[in-house]
C-alpha cells in the first residue's frame, strides 16, 4: 500500500506510474497520452507541469532538461509502497 503525504495528489500517481510504464516524458506528452487512455485522465499539460516540478522538488522525478522528466529510486519506491511520502520535504 502507498503511504501518502498531504502534498501529493492523484495526478501525482497518475504521473509517476505512466512514466515508470512508458519512460520519459515531457509534461505535454503525458497529458496527450493520458487523455488517450481515458476522459477520467483529461489533464490540462500546464497542471501536469506543474505537478511534474512538486514532484521534481521532491525527489520523485528528475527534470533531465528540456522539461523532460524522469522516475527516480525514491519515485520507484513510493510507487512500490516502500516509502512514505509524508516523510521528505521540498527541496
């Protein structure tokens, strides 16, 4: 089970599981990908980006530059339910 901290949102998961199933994205990519799995997954691509950065300040993603993003070790752990989110603060 994850363990979730009060920062972390849906679309937070939602991002980190695509990109750990379908590799680096940037943030527009993403949202195209996820409206094409589902009108439930209809994000707008500035909301992911900014979610992508939240995510980027905590050590759950990684901007390799180009607003490319990437999963980190941390991010594969709390997808795993390995880490509890609630326990790493903003960088």
């Amino acid at each position: 089970m994850r363990k979730h901290a009060s920062w972390l949102t849906q679309t937070d998961e939602r991002v980190l599981e695509f990109i750990r199933e379908h590799g680096n994205h940037p943030p527009t990519a993403i949202r195209n990908r996820l409206a094409e799995i589902g009108d439930d997954l209809d994000y707008s691509a500035n909301h992911i980006g900014m979610r992508c950065r939240e995510l980027d300040d905590y050590g759950l993603l990684e901007n390799l530059g180009g607003g490319t993003y990437a999963i980190t070790d941390l991010g594969e752990q709390f997808l795993d339910g390995e880490f509890d989110a609630g326990d790493i603060e903003s960088n």
